[in-house]
C-alpha cells in the first residue's frame, strides 16, 4: 500500500491549525508537502510484509560452504545505524545500533543485505522489540538458519524529549533464536 501524500499534506496542515498555527505563513507553506515527502521515505516499510523484505533482499551464497554446518561458527555485522518511529507517540527513535548474528545452515547472506533489511524494517512505526523479532524472522526466512540473534541499542525521543525527560536513557532488546539462546560464548559474542 503506497502512502498517500495527499492525504498526508491535507492532515498535516490541519495539525498545524489545530496546533495554532497559520499554515500559510511564509515558513510553514510549504511543511505539509515536505512532510509528506518525508513520511513516504521514512515510512517506505510499512507497504511491505516481513516475508516480502525477505523476498527483496534474498541473495545467498551456497558454494563450497563448510563455514557453520554443524558448528557454532556465527557472522556478525555490527553497528548498524538505524532510525525509527515509536508506534505510541510518533516519536523518534535515534541513535539506533543494531547487530545481527546468525550461524550459517549452508548458506551465507550477502552482508549489505543484513543492514538494507534492518533499514527497510525500521521504516515502519515500530517497538524496538518488534524490529528484533521482525528482523530475526526474515534472516531465519533468507538464510534457512534457525540459530539468529538481533540485538538493538536506541534511545527514544518519547522517554528524552517529553515525559520523564531522561536524555541519556537507552533502551536494549535482543531477539534470541537458537544456539543464541544457550550458549553464552555465542551471546558474548554479539558484544
């Protein structure tokens, strides 16, 4: 489902009246347009499934692999930097990292496909803890690996910027599937 820039303008525009603003003011004239704009590539996400992100992003790589089968050997890309938009209040989830694990079951994901599918699931209003879980489904879907751990490091603008005002609160969650879940040398791993 494409977002719906029209609708998105007119609704904007009228935020900004209802906030007592004068939307035709030199400097917000154009905001409903740019907003719109902005929503359609922050949110590009939210007109795509898990497994559709799957089918966007499935290149692997399977000859000759004997890295993983049967063993404890992970790949792990770390740092990914991330933004999102927190479900709740509309706000801003910044400073995002997060680092995806996984041990290969004859198969390896192209590396930047781990990053471009931790981009394309954050472009949706989100939770911190569904954007693990999301991302973990669709490396267990590409890789045919059951053995998966997304771990994510953020703040949130809803707990720094409003409400409690805790500006150096961060929030961590991890997703672990598999080895991940038992096997300590495995999580420490993902430090």
């Amino acid at each position: 489902m494409a977002i719906d820039k029209e609708a998105v303008k007119e609704h904007i525009r009228g935020l900004l009246v209802a906030l007592g603003e004068n939307p035709d003011r030199e400097g917000l004239k154009d905001t409903p347009d740019r907003v719109a704009r902005m929503y359609e590539e922050v949110f590009a996400g939210i007109g795509y499934t898990n497994h559709e992100i799957a089918q966007m992003f499935d290149k692997t790589f399977e000859e000759d692999l004997t890295f993983g089968q049967d063993s404890n050997d992970a790949v792990i890309v770390r740092d990914i930097d991330i933004f999102s938009y927190c479900e709740h209040h509309m706000a801003l989830m910044y400073d995002m990292k997060v680092t995806v694990g996984y041990i290969p079951q004859g198969k390896v994901i192209g590396l930047s496909k781990i990053a471009r599918i931790a981009d394309m699931v954050s472009r949706r209003l989100q939770l911190q803890e569904r954007i693990g879980t999301d991302i973990a489904d669709i490396i267990t879907e590409v890789t045919g690996s059951e053995d998966v751990a997304v771990v994510i490091e953020g703040c949130h603008s809803c707990m720094t910027a409003r409400g409690i005002k805790k500006s150096n609160a961060k929030t961590y969650t991890s997703t672990l599937r598999g080895k991940f879940k038992t096997d300590l040398q495995l999580q420490m791993s993902l430090r």
